[in-house]
C-alpha cells in the first residue's frame, strides 16, 4: 500500500479530455497559490480528511470532490487560466 494516495482527475476543456494525476498536496499547493493570487474562495478546495483517507470509498468521493473543484476553476477562468493553474492542468502538452 502506498503511503500517499494519486488522484487520477478527468479534465475536459471544449471538445477536449485528458487525465491529470495529482496528490492532494498538489491541490492544497495549487490552491494556496490561487487564494493568494486570484482571491478565489478558500473553501472551494475540499478539505482534508485524516481518519480512514486511504478507505476505497473516501478516495472515490474525493476524487469526485476534486474534479468537481477543477471544473470550477475552469469556469472562473474561461478564458486564460492562471499559470499555475494551466501548469497544474499539463495544458502545455494539449494545446495546438
């Protein structure tokens, strides 16, 4: 068993899909960054959850908690997404 859990977050962006995969340190990171340089809401990120974090059914909500706060930052950002938002997303390998 490993010791941290990768989310594997399904993105779509107009006609496009791809996969990121991300610990939840990466979100929180990602999110402290966005906090501090867009002013998006701090209690948008799902928090963390200690007791039973590995538990199959935690990640799966989880997972979905997180997809749905990309989804979000998408949303806010449609037309230029942060640097590191766009970093976090890969979109430097997507773009055409």
């Amino acid at each position: 068993i490993s010791p941290f859990q990768v989310y594997i977050i399904q993105v779509s962006v107009g006609n496009h899909q791809w996969t990121v995969k991300h610990r939840y340190s990466d979100f929180h990171d990602l999110h402290e960054k966005l906090v501090s340089e867009k002013k998006i809401d701090k209690n948008l990120l799902p928090p963390k959850k200690i007791i039973g974090k590995n538990s199959k059914s935690l990640v799966e909500k989880r997972q979905k908690e997180l997809e749905v706060y990309l989804q979000t930052l998408l949303v806010k950002f449609p037309i230029t997404a942060p640097k590191v938002l766009s970093h976090f997303l890969h979109f430097h390998l997507y773009v055409s």
